[in-house]
C-alpha cells in the first residue's frame, strides 16, 4: 500500500523568449513561425509598439493566432492557454479590454503578411500525390459560410442572406483560394464584400501565383471564354468541367473519344463521360461532364486518366472542411466589423497553413507516404496540446524544418 500511495515530483524545463515576450508562441507550430520572421513582418506593416509595454506586438500576433486554436473560448481562457505552461515565470495577467485593445492596435496588415510568407506549395517534388505526369495539380474555390457576428458594421460591407422565408440568421463571410489538392495546403487567398458575387472576378486575383508546370481543375462557375483564356495566359494548364449549356465545335476527333475545339481562339480538348456512382447500400446516381482542357496530346494524357483526375478538385472542399468545422467547429467569427474579421480570417488561414507544413514534414519523414494519409484532426489536437505545455517553441536541433518545395 505504501508504494501505491507514494508521490513523486516531476519538473522539466522548456526554452521560450524572454521576459514580457514569454508568452508570444504557438508551442511547436513557432518552429514555422518563428520569432524573427513576425518581427520582421511587424516592422515591415509598422505595427511595432512605439515603446515596450507588458503586451508588445508579437505577443499580440501570437495571441490573434491563438485565439483561432481556441474559438470556443474567451480572451481571457485563450491568454490563460498561452501561458499556463510558462509557470514560474513573471507573466502579465491583461484584461480581456487590454487584450481586445492589443487586436485593434495590430489591424489586419500583419496577419496578412504573415499569411503570405506562409502561403505556397509544400510538396516535395517526390512526394506521392501531389503531380500527374510531372503536372502540379491545384484548384480555385469559393467558400461561402463562415458566419460573423450580425452587426451593422458586418452587414454594412458583407449584405445579409435573404431566403423566400426571411433572412439568414448571420451574415457570412466570402472566401475564395487557390490550394495544392494534393497537400491540401493553400498558395494564396482572397477575402470578397457583398460585391463580389462572381467567384471567377475574385479569382483574377489570384492569377498571379500560377506558372508553367500547373495544372488547374476549376468547377462550372469558372466556365467562361474569357477567365479560361486568363488562366491559360499564365503558362498553367487547365481542366474545368463545362456549364451544360456549352456547345463546342467539333474540329477533329481523337482516338480516346475526345475531340478538339477553339474557344476564342483559345485550342482545347473537350471529353465527355458518362459517369455511374454507386453508393454503399447500391444506389446509383448518374451524371454527365464535359470538361475542357489545354492538354492536347491525347497520347500523353488519355481522356480516361482526366476523367479518374478530375475527383482530385474535391480535394479543396476538403481544405475548407477543415476551416470550417475541424478548427472552427461550426463557431461564428468573433469580430464585430472589417478590420477585425480581415484579421480574423488572415490568422485563421495561417493557422491552418502552419498546420499542413507540420503535417507535410512529417509525412516526408516516412518516404512513399501520400500526404492524404495525415490526419487534420490529429494534427490540431496536438497543436493544441503543445500549446498549452508550451512545448516544442525550439526546435531539438538547428536542421531546417521548413516544407517549402524545390
């Protein structure tokens, strides 16, 4: 009984910034985020603190980006959070008012910032999944619902939602990004009013971060004569599925079924498929595509292997999947106008990306394995627990962690 009811005392040490700094970290995610690099972005958006208080910027940003890990909670919890694991340490103990006034004094700029530098593709150049004959695939989308708080100023910029019964409970939020479908990861991202009801006007945007060696799949909102051209323009290839009121002109058929065409100049391939789903209890849905691509050598890329990789454009529903209920877990924004949901949404996406380089780094230490097989959901709740254990915030050696491709 006596060695059953023995106790022992367990202590560990743990590395982070020093002094009123302590408590800026994400845990382990500040190995991809580190220190020098929000500093740099602080200084370059001026969002630096005029003189040294118990609350400086970094913490600040830190502190927006965890409030995303934790959107159930109140500032005060989140802050509690951040600093539960510096014990014995000298920490403030702000005011959910100091810390409402630390967002306002940050603004968007730097989460923004931030967000870009992180932004890009993550794969590997061997790693599985991520190519189809040599070609990086990627996809435009649009996301729609992430609710905000219903206020004037949030109504004022986004609209409100009117259904034949009334109107929507919440204004939502329009967002649209270019994301690698094979890891998951997001290049870059647009945030939309109420004025930007054409997904395909918010995608111009984002033309920009494609390049020779992509290849674009884009669903029937993107259907247009003209945006297909811009896309094009870049150097990417595409594959879009048709709107069903497209008629192309037949200018020569292939051996695999396709056929040639021109869309205002622009030389294409179009291929129909019949398409049959059956799901697990036996029902069959049919369905008919027509997709549009640049890929005209129908040697090299058979109709039926675009068909099986046209299902990869899913991949970015899933990305949003994991925006909207794994970290948000259905909560509505917190922010009450603009500049405080820009900020919100900026550190939201760079939360996420941080997560997919962890996820894409350790997936490379296990060769051959496809990114898909990492678990979103994993990978957050141990973010989470390292967090509040501020463990991790150094690396164990000085090798470069970073997913960024060759």
């Amino acid at each position: 009984m006596l060695s059953e009811s023995a106790t022992v005392v367990v202590s560990r040490s743990i590395r982070v910034a020093g002094g009123v700094f302590a408590p800026g970290h994400l845990g382990e995610l500040t190995q991809y985020l580190p220190f020098e690099l929000v500093d740099d972005v602080l200084e370059l958006t001026g969002a630096v603190q005029r003189r040294l208080r118990d609350l400086p910027s970094r913490v600040g940003v830190y502190f927006v980006l965890a409030l995303v890990m934790f959107p159930g909670l109140g500032y005060a919890r989140v802050w509690a959070k951040l600093t539960v694991g510096l014990a014995g340490m000298a920490v403030p103990c702000p005011s959910e008012k100091a810390l409402r006034d630390l967002r306002r004094r940050l603004g968007a700029a730097p989460l923004k910032a931030l967000f870009e530098v992180v932004a890009g593709p993550l794969a590997q150049p061997h790693t599985p999944g991520v190519r189809y004959r040599g070609l990086r695939t990627v996809a435009f989308d649009g996301l729609n619902s992430l609710k905000v708080p219903d206020t004037d100023r949030n109504r004022s910029w986004l609209g409100r939602i009117r259904y034949r019964m009334g109107f929507a409970g919440y204004p939502t939020l329009r967002l649209l990004a270019l994301v690698e479908t094979g890891t998951r990861g997001l290049l870059g991202a647009v945030i939309g009013s109420a004025a930007d009801r054409d997904e395909a006007t918010l995608a111009r945007r984002l033309l920009p971060l494609l390049r020779p060696g992509m290849l674009v799949l884009l669903d029937r909102a993107f259907d247009a004569n003209a945006f297909l051209a811009e896309v094009a323009g870049t150097g990417a290839q595409l594959l879009v599925r048709a709107k069903s009121t497209r008629s192309p002109r037949v200018l020569g058929r292939l051996p695999d079924g396709s056929y040639l065409s021109v869309l205002d100049g622009l030389r294409v391939r179009i291929i129909e498929a019949d398409l049959t789903m059956t799901g697990a209890d036996g029902t069959r849905v049919r369905d008919q595509y027509r997709l549009i691509t640049s890929l005209l050598d129908h040697d090299r890329y058979p109709a039926g292997e675009l068909v099986r990789l046209y299902h990869e454009r899913w991949e970015i529903e899933i990305a949003y999947l994991a925006l909207r209920h794994t970290i948000l877990d259905g909560h509505v924004l917190r922010s009450g106008d603009q500049h405080g949901l820009e900020q919100e949404v900026w550190a939201l996406l760079t939360v996420y990306q941080l997560l997919r380089i962890a996820m894409v780094t350790a997936v490379e230490t296990r060769p051959g394995t496809d990114p898909d097989r990492a678990s979103f959901t994993i990978a957050l709740q141990t973010a989470r627990d390292q967090l509040i254990t501020a463990t991790g915030i150094y690396p164990d050696d000085t090798s470069d962690r970073s997913a960024a491709p060759s």
